[in-house]
C-alpha cells in the first residue's frame, strides 16, 4: 500500500498538481500502519490521508479534482 500511494503521489507532484486529499479503506489503513512501523521517516503525504469505508484501495484528490464516488 506504502508503495502505491507513494507511486501515485509522486505522480500527482510531477503534474504539478496540488492533493488535497488521500482517501483510503479501513483495511488499507490497517496495511499502510503496519508498514509504516518499519521506516523511519514518515512520508510527506501522511497528512492528507482520510480513511473512507466506502472506497476500495485508496483515492488520491487533487485541488480542482473532481470527489471521488
């Protein structure tokens, strides 16, 4: 999950687009905490991650993007 969300962030960055939001299912909040206990730094998106027990996986936003479903 770490991978993907990094994967993707750093594709929203490159566009040079703004997220404002990361959505990610309880299930996929639980995987990204148990990976996140074995590395040191945090990465810079943590902030903007919101979980949504609705969606599936996880949901990136960007500022101007439309909302997810």
């Amino acid at each position: 999950m770490l991978k993907q969300i990094d994967a993707t962030y750093e594709e929203y960055v490159k566009a040079g687009k703004r997220v404002s939001r990361i959505e990610i299912s309880p299930i996929g909040m639980d995987h990204l905490n148990s990976e996140l206990k074995n590395r040191k730094e945090e990465p810079e998106w943590l902030d903007f991650v919101k979980v949504n027990k609705d969606i599936f996986g996880f949901a990136i936003t960007g500022i101007g993007d439309k909302q997810p479903s």
